[in-house]
C-alpha cells in the first residue's frame, strides 16, 4: 500500500521572522486553496530555530496543515551546552518533527552517525519525529561504495526503539543537494530499494516507514522522482523557499 507522501521543507540559514512568517502563510494559503493535496500529501516545514516561534503562531492562526520542525537537536535536556537547542525546547515551541545528520550538518560539523543516534534517541524520548539523513559523496559514488555508504549511516544512526511512528528517513546524495544535478530515477529506485531492505532486517514495522528523497528536488522534475517505488515524499532545500515551487511539487505527485 502506497504511504501518504510527505513534502518537507528545509528552509536552512535563510529569512528573517517576517518573511518565514510570510512564506509559511503563503503555503498555508496554497493549501486552502487545493484542499485535494491534503488527501495526498502530509506537508512540514523547517524553518531556522529563531523563526519557529513566528511560523508556529502563523500557521496555528490559519489553521493550514502544516507541521513544523526544527532542523537539528542537542542530545542532551539542557545545562552547559551554548549554542545547542534541545529536543524539548523545539517540542516547546511546537514542532512535531526535527531532521537529524543532514549532510551539511556531518560534513561541516563533523556530525557522527554515533551521534546522530544519540540525537534521534533522545528526540523519540521527547515525542519528535525524526527526519534521519542519509546519502554519500560524489567521490563514494564515482568509487562504487555509495551502498556500502547508506548501510554504514543507516545501521549507525537509528536509534533503538525507532519505527515508522516515530522516524523517517530522507536519502540525499550529498552531490545531488543544492546543485540542480538530481539523481537519476534508476539511482533513486535503487537506493530507495536497498534502503527499504535495510529496514526490513532492523524493523518489525519496516513496510511503513517512509524514506524521503532529497537532493534539487524542484516541481519539474517531482513526478520522475516521487513515483517511484518507495520513494514516500522529498525533503526539499531551494525550492521550499517559494510557496508555488514547494507546492508545485505537491502538485506534480
Ligand atoms: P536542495 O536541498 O533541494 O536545495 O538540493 C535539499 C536538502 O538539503 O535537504
């Protein structure tokens, strides 16, 4: 049975309080507008921290079915960890979901797949849904290591206790993300596949897990890439930014 798709949006380092406020009432007027999506697609934005508060309000005000979610968590509570935010403050300011180990976040930070693991184990335990990231470089591609890649991150950063209620993994190969260069559809039906193989071993309820694509996702290309077999919804960066492309891609599933 197909899942309902998930459209995430990954709104990363970008606005201010105003024009998240505006984008996330933009979305929300979109979707009034065709109320059928609904019935297709769950939606989600990620907006940076600081304007999860503005957005939360903006679309409890218009009552859009949007969730919110934060774009990454501490592992710890609280106490001495500056600049951290932690699972329950983004519970807090009403978000349902948060992504963990997105590629910028292990590149650029040195994020682990160990402590992704830590993060996603201690958001389950605040009742976030976590978006896990997965996917490899250009260079493991090109060296025939991009499964071995997605195995390593998979079975290193889900958490015990994780199932389909509480996770969904997003494959991004990292070369694909902010380039305009998305992975072919046999890439992604591949990928998709063994990953949904990969579930199957560690999962009991594996078969309703979603696994998310990612990587320039844009309305043109959304129908090739979201019909695929268990290719269950996308995680969207550039395009989340602008309410027609991010619904347009809703639109083209
Ligand atoms: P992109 O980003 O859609 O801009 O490629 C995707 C992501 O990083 O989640």
């Amino acid at each position: 049975m197909a899942l309902k798709k998930l459209i995430a949006g990954n709104w990363k380092m970008n606005g201010t309080t105003q024009s998240a406020m505006s984008l996330a009432q933009d979305i929300g007027d979109a979707l009034a507008g065709s109320p059928a999506l609904g019935d297709r697609c769950d939606f989600l934005v990620c907006p940076p921290a600081v304007h999860i508060p503005a957005v939360r309000q903006a679309v409890t005000k218009q009552g859009a079915p949007l969730a919110v979610g934060g774009q990454d968590c501490a592992a710890f509570e609280k106490g001495a960890y500056t600049g951290d935010i932690a699972a329950p403050m983004l519970k807090d300011a009403g978000c349902d979901y948060v992504i963990l180990g997105h590629s910028e976040r292990r590149t650029i930070h040195g994020e682990t797949s160990a402590l992704v693991q830590a993060k996603a184990k201690h958001a389950h335990d605040w009742g976030l849904v976590t978006i896990i990231c997965v996917g490899e470089q250009e260079s493991e591609r090109d060296a025939g290591e991009a499964f071995n890649v997605v195995a390593g991150q998979l079975a290193g950063s889900l958490p015990a206790g994780a199932d389909a209620s509480n996770t969904v993994i997003a494959y991004e190969p990292v070369w694909a993300i902010g380039t305009g260069k998305s992975a072919t559809p046999q890439d992604v039906e591949a990928m998709h596949r063994f990953i949904w193989e990969k579930l199957q071993e560690k999962l009991e309820d594996f078969g309703k897990m979603r696994i998310l694509y990612g990587g320039s996702v844009k309305p043109d290309n959304a129908a090739a890439l979201l019909t695929i077999e268990n290719v269950d919804g996308a995680l969207i960066g550039g395009a989340s930014l602008k309410a027609g492309d991010f619904i347009g891609i809703a639109k083209a599933v």
